[in-house]
C-alpha cells in the first residue's frame, strides 16, 4: 500500500484537539477497528490515507446525474478529490449513508446521484467556516438534485458540544433541523469554540422557528438524545474518524476544511463519474 502524507501548517493545526481542523493539519490516516466483526468488513490494515494504491472500485449501481451537474463538470485543470478505490474503505464509508427519506437532519433528493456525509461538532471553528463559506455554495446542487447532504454529529471539541448535538437532534424531531443548523453557525465566530448553554440553545431554537420550545428543551436533555449523541461520536470513532470537519462524498473523502471551490468541484466530479 502507498501512501503520501498531507502538508501540515502549524497556522492552521488546532492542538487543544485533535477533532478539527484544516486539510493541511489532518494526516490523511483512518484506523480499522481490529475486532472481529469488523475484521471482516475492513480488515486490520490502514486505510483511507492519504492516497491508497490503486485497486478495483466497489462495483455498485449508481442513479445517473442531473444535465446541470454534467454541465458543470470541473476541467481537468480545476482541482477535486479524487475516489477511493480501496473497497474496504468503499464500504466503511458506504455504511455511514443513511438514505432514509425520514432523515430530518439529511436535505436533498434521497435518489440524488451524490451524497454527502458531513462529520461536524457545532463548536468546531472549521465546522462554522464550512457551514457560512461552503454550504451556501452547494445549495444549488441540492435543489436541481445532484446532492444529498446528511449530517453527522461528532461532538467533541468543547464540554458543550454534545449538547448542542442534542440541540440539533430535538430541533430535527420538529422539522427544523437546518433551520437550527443555520442559526447557530451564523452566530458562531469561526476564529473560536463556543460554549453553548441550555438557554442559550432554547433561544437559537426560537429564532429557528421551533414551534415547541419545551419538547425541544425536553428532548434535547432526555437521555435517549444524550445516549445517541455519544454512540454517534463512539461509531465514528470506531471508524478512525476523529477530525471535524469530515467528508465523505461517494467515493470521494475529505478530511478537515476545503474551500468552496474544491467541495463543489468534488460533488461534480462524483456526479459525472456515478452517471458513466
């Protein structure tokens, strides 16, 4: 297996942490859980790197892409993250696409030809630049249905971020996920890790228009919602996914923050390549 270390700056390395941060302060190195159940799926090996040698895509049926992503096609000049080819690391990050039309913390086409796992933590300062730089960037793509963006809690960075996980739970058991999602963000200062208090996720819940703001408060500290959160962060973990923010796109992984360009590029790349 070959592999190639990112280039690391220390201006953009977070070392409260080892949750966040910039492409360039995140080796590109997930570790397979070497149990025995997932021995079998990923085999005790490195994977995910930093560029993996190349071997036999997983074969799968993709839905082909819309005309508007096949017009926008990044040139071979422009930069996107290339595909995995590794079928272990095909099927780990396979498992973590939900495709379920029920899915309130997921928007877009259930059968768009991309998809988008987002790993992120609300206090995670690359998190808030992706959400206000990149996010706004890719919604065209959601609405012509070349993308599907489901969001995965991996709450870790501040004592507060797993109850702003919650938060957002509670928020999507009415509806307003993204709502919520894009409130907090806004607010957020993407220089630094806030702290979230109850009340101050009760008031970001108001401003989303959360109808019921004692069930949210209540099912934001139930401890179903608690238990959730944590098996979320556990399962990633279990992974080898320990950076915010985190991207799996088809086939397509991105560790740490990219700009707008090289995200939207990304997507377009996969969506040619699921309609070939």
């Amino acid at each position: 297996m070959t592999t190639k270390d990112s280039t690391a700056s220390s201006a953009d390395k977070e070392t409260k942490t080892p949750a966040e941060g910039s492409p360039s302060s995140i080796y590109k190195t997930l570790f397979f859980m070497t149990a025995p159940i997932t021995a079998i799926l990923a085999g005790a090996c490195v994977w995910m790197g930093v560029q993996l040698a190349s071997t036999s895509p997983a074969s799968q049926a993709s839905p082909a892409a819309s005309p508007a992503a096949a017009a926008q096609m990044p040139s071979a000049e422009e930069s996107a993250e290339p595909s995995q080819t590794n079928p272990n690391n095909l099927s780990i990050m396979n498992s973590f696409m939900r495709h379920d039309a029920g899915d309130q913390q997921a928007k877009g086409d259930i059968n768009a030809p991309v998809t988008m796992v987002v790993f992120s933590d609300f206090a995670c300062p690359y998190c808030t630049k992706f959400a206000q730089q990149v996010d706004p960037e890719l919604e065209d793509l959601v609405a012509d249905g070349t993308l599907r963006i489901e969001w995965y809690d991996l709450a870790q960075i501040t004592e507060s971020s797993p109850l702003a996980a919650q938060a957002g739970i509670a928020a999507a058991e009415q509806g307003k996920f993204w709502e919520f999602h894009d409130v907090v963000y806004a607010a957020a200062d993407p220089s630094g890790h806030p702290q979230y208090s109850e009340q101050a996720l009760v008031d970001f819940a108001a401003t989303a228009g959360v109808p019921d703001l004692d069930k949210f408060r209540a099912t934001m500290l139930d401890a179903h919602t608690v238990a959730k959160v944590a098996s979320a962060k556990e399962q990633a973990h279990q992974a080898g996914i320990t950076g915010t923010p985190t991207l799996f796109i088809n086939k397509a992984y991105i560790p740490g923050f990219r700009d707008a360009s090289y995200v939207r590029n990304t997507v377009l790349a996969q969506a040619a390549e699921a309609a070939s």
